[in-house]
C-alpha cells in the first residue's frame, strides 16, 4: 500500500460543474485501477490524497502533472503505508465550507506551508508533518459515513 499527497494551484478558476465533471472521470479511472483518496479544492488550491498499490499510484500522480488543469505540484507525502484511509472512496470529494473549523484551520497551515516550500528549499518538515497527520486523522469517521 503507497500513499501520495500533494497540493497544487489550479491554472484558472474552476466552477462547481468543472469539479463534478474532474471528478467523474477520476473516479471512473480510479475504481479501475483500486486507487482510493480525497479531494479538497478552495481558492484555486488543490490538497489531494492517492492511495493504492504504488505504481498505480505514481503512475495516476504522472498524469495527474501532465493536467494543464493545475501546476505547482508540492508533494506533502510519498510513503509506504499500512492500510487505506479512504478504503470507501475512489475518491472523496470536499469543499474548504463542509470541513470542521479545526480541519479549515489545517487546511489553511498545510496550504501556505506548502507555499513556502515553492519559495524556500528547506521547508519546515517536522511541522508540516504533524499537521497532516492531525489533518488526515480528522477524516478517520468519513468510511463510516459511505
Ligand atoms: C486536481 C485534479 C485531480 C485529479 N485527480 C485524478 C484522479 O484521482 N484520478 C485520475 O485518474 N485522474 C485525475 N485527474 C485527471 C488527470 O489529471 C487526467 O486528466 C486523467 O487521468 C486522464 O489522463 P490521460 O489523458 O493522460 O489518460 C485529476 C485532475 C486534476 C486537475
């Protein structure tokens, strides 16, 4: 099991049809190829996770670069992982509106982190760490919701 999470900056300003229709196509590929995660989009910033086997996974990461749709790839995790956090969703999808205050609040840290590390070639690791940590536990109740 390989786990890969990056953010990047979306090249133009995407409606809500735009997204639904990304995200059609996503998870039509996913589910083929077992690859599980979520998608968050807020002001023109994508967080997502990608999980499954790691060539599966790297290869849909390739792809997803190749996608004019968005550029400045920052990569917050590409790690061997012991089990699926989203093992119901081939990809879950949530607006920065449906998250609790205290996700917005990592969401906003891990985004501008994120930011800095465009700028600065060593980032604060331990940091940025421990936030998606928190960040992606917080998730821990979604597969109960499917
Ligand atoms: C933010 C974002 C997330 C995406 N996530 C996925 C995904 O999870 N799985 C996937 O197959 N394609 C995803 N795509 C679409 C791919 O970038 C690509 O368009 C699609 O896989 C078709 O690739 P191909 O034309 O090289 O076959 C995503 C695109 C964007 C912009």
């Amino acid at each position: 099991m390989h786990r890969l999470i990056y953010t990047s900056t979306a090249t133009r300003l995407l409606k809500e049809d735009d997204l639904f229709e990304l995200l059609d196509s996503a998870r039509a590929q996913n589910s083929a190829e077992h690859i599980s995660g979520i998608l968050i989009y807020h002001e023109g910033c994508f967080f997502q996770v990608l999980e499954g086997d790691k060539e599966a996974v790297e290869h849909c990461y390739e792809r997803i670069c190749r996608d004019g749709r968005h550029t400045n790839f920052i990569q917050l995790a590409n790690e061997a992982a012991i089990s699926r956090m989203f093992s119901d969703w081939w990809m879950a999808y949530r607006q920065f509106v449906d998250l609790g205050q205290f996700q917005q609040k990592q969401f906003i840290e891990l985004r501008d982190l994120a930011k800095t590390a465009m700028r600065m070639p060593v980032v604060d690791n331990l940091k940025a760490n421990a936030i998606l940590r928190a960040f992606l536990y917080s998730f821990r109740d979604l597969q109960l919701a499917s």
